[in-house]
C-alpha cells in the first residue's frame, strides 16, 4: 500500500517556572501532550514541551548554567508559559531570576508568551523577598498583557490549552510556504465559570428589596468550532455533595463565542469545590474537558 509522505511541523514549548511548581509544570506537560492527541494527526502540527529539569544537559566550562539553558533550547522556544506560585527564583547575571530572564529573551525575540500566577493561598514560611521580587514581576508584566492566573493545576490545564489553541493558530498561519501546514481546523475551546448575582426588585420609593441570588455555571466557548452534543457533568471533590442542578446540563449544538447557563443552587452540605467535565464533538470525533469549580 503506498502511504502519503506529511511533513510534520514541530513547535517547541518551554516551560519556564522556579521550583516552587512542580505540580503546575506536569500539568502544563499533561495539557500540551492532550493537544498532540487532539491535533497533530490532523494537523501535522507537534508540539514538543521543554523542561529545564529534563532537557538541559550540564556543558562545563560553556558559561553559567542560565546561558546554557538559553543556548541549549530556552531561546529556540516557539512558546513560552510562565508559571510562578510564591517565588520568582534565584537570581542570574542579567535578570530577576531564569525564569524572568526565559520569559524577558522570549518576549524580545517575538515569541509566544503566556505567564500564569497561583491564586491559591501562600505557604507559611514564604520567603517575603522572594515574593516582593515575584509581584514587582507582575506589576511589569500586567502593564504589558501577559499575566494570567490559576486557582489549581487542573484549572491551568484548561487555561494553558486555550493559549496554546492561540498561540500555535498564529504561529502555523506565518509557516513559509512549503515548509509545513498554513492553517488548523476550526476547534472549539469550553471554559466554565460559576456566577453568582443578586437579585431584586424596586418598591414605590426606588429602595431595592434583595431576593435570593442567581446562581448559575455558564460554559461558554471561546474557540472557532462549534461544539457539537455538548453534556456537562459536575462531581463533587472532597467532603460534600453537588449543587443541585438544574435540568438543563446539556445543548445540541454550541457555536463559537457563545454560551449557555445552568442553573445552581448551593446548600449546606455542597461540597465547597466540583470537577466539571463537558463532553462533546466535533466532525464525529468526541472531545473532553475537566475544570475545577470553586463554590465558596
């Protein structure tokens, strides 16, 4: 049987974070590799994600142990996700600490960059230099458009793989003729959220009378597919049961830049967080996602 040769196109993905995020960086690795599963056989499009702690091999004599780093791979990152909790890092010759120096020489050269901080609570024996050295980062960073943030490793898988839906569609349209695919197909993207908002009335003298809030999650999709058969499912995490759901967990067809809600009600034994799943597909092909939902 004669087989089609397909130049495949490979797009490096360095994960640039201090050592307080270990957890966060395999859950990035676990998002980018659920891309290539989603992707690349139809896209020809691989992306290869790049860890310091994995990839970088010791060259004595070469420099410090950052200029290695950069020369070996950092600088030749197509995208670059920057990942920090409490700590921004030890400290190199020329920034703030490597991963500031990875994002800053990323940044310069014109690559993709995403940067994520942990809205999770800090530890109690933070070390209040490395964290006033961490949020004068931020502040930078924020005036410029690139700080994201994160509630957990499962809620940054979901943030990273719509980065990465972004980033790449850029990065594959500017392929040179000839050297790889110039376009992916349309994709959906689900994020969830949970909204809560008061609700009430106005009486004769223009006093609002406050009824019970309006509770709700609303999936909405931020990619260019439509999703098709979608199902939402919530399990409760921890101690506790799930919300009470409405009726309404699942619609036939939910197209690009729209959303739809589902109505909530918490009770005194909901659990105080929920994994929700939504479940659809796209051309026949059945897609997943998982999302941490916060109640509380």
């Amino acid at each position: 049987m004669h087989r089609m040769s397909l130049q495949t196109t490979t797009v490096a993905v360095l994960i640039a974070s201090p050592g307080d995020t270990r957890a966060e960086r395999t859950a990035v690795e676990e998002a980018i590799l659920n891309w290539n599963s989603d992707h690349t056989l139809r896209s020809k499009v691989h992306l290869l994600p790049l860890r310091w702690e994995l990839d970088a091999t010791p060259l004595l004599g070469r420099g410090s142990a950052q200029e290695v780093i950069n020369r070996q791979f950092a600088d030749s990152a197509d995208i670059v996700i920057g990942l920090f909790y409490s700590r921004v890092g030890q400290p190199t010759a020329n920034a703030a600490s490597g991963t500031v120096e990875e994002i800053e020489r990323a940044i310069d050269r014109g690559a993709a960059v995403g940067v994520f901080c942990s809205s999770a609570p800090l530890p109690n024996d933070v070390d209040v230099d490395q964290l006033s050295a961490l949020r004068e980062f931020q502040t930078s960073l924020q005036a410029r458009g690139l700080l994201g943030s994160y509630a957990s490793p499962e809620d940054l898988k979901t943030r990273v793989r719509s980065l990465l839906e972004s980033a790449v569609a850029g990065i594959v349209t500017d392929t040179p003729s000839g050297a790889g695919p110039t376009s992916t197909e349309p994709r959906a993207i689900l994020r969830c959220e949970y909204l809560s908002d008061p609700t009430g009335n106005l009486d004769n003298r223009g006093r609002l009378s406050v009824g019970p809030r309006r509770q709700r999650l609303r999936v909405s999709n931020i990619g260019t597919g439509t999703a098709e058969g979608l199902r939402v499912d919530v399990d409760p995490i921890g101690d506790g049961e799930s919300p009470v759901i409405g009726d309404d967990t699942s619609v036939e067809r939910l197209l690009h830049h729209s959303h739809f809600d589902i109505r909530v009600a918490l009770t005194l034994g909901t659990s105080p967080q929920a994994r929700v799943t939504m479940t659809w597909q796209e051309q026949g092909q059945q897609f997943s996602e998982s999302q941490i939902i916060r109640w509380m």
